[in-house]
C-alpha cells in the first residue's frame, strides 16, 4: 500500500538521506510541511517509520492511504 505521511519540523541533510534510504520520497509542501510518500508492505512498517519521525526531529500532522 501507497502512503503519504505529512509532517512539520526541519529535515536535515542526514535525515533526508536515512528517509530516502527507507524508499521514502521527500517533498517540501507549500505549505512549510514535508510529505514523505512511498510503499509500505504492512502496517509495521509503516509504524516503524512515524515512530522514527521524532529521531529525524520532526511532528507527525497526518497518515493517509494515496493511490
């Protein structure tokens, strides 16, 4: 399943990075936020990567399913 994670917070260069490396795509919104999208396998996963938004120094804003 395809996701899109929004989030707020500064993203660093080496947090961008360890993102990209989870197969995440990392877009800058207009709004100031950061969409994180990309396919996750199970709900796991996809835990595994909000609970990780808090290392990156970033707040979760929402989750939701994309096509």
């Amino acid at each position: 399943m395809r996701y899109e994670i929004v989030t707020d917070g500064v993203l660093s260069d080496v947090s961008r990075s360890a993102l990209h490396d989870r197969g995440l795509d990392v877009l800058a919104r207009p709004d100031g936020s950061i969409a994180l999208r990309g396919e996750f396998t199970g709900l796991a996963e996809l835990n595994d990567v909000i609970f990780a938004l808090e290392d990156f120094g970033l707040g979760l804003v929402s989750v939701h399913q994309i096509p």
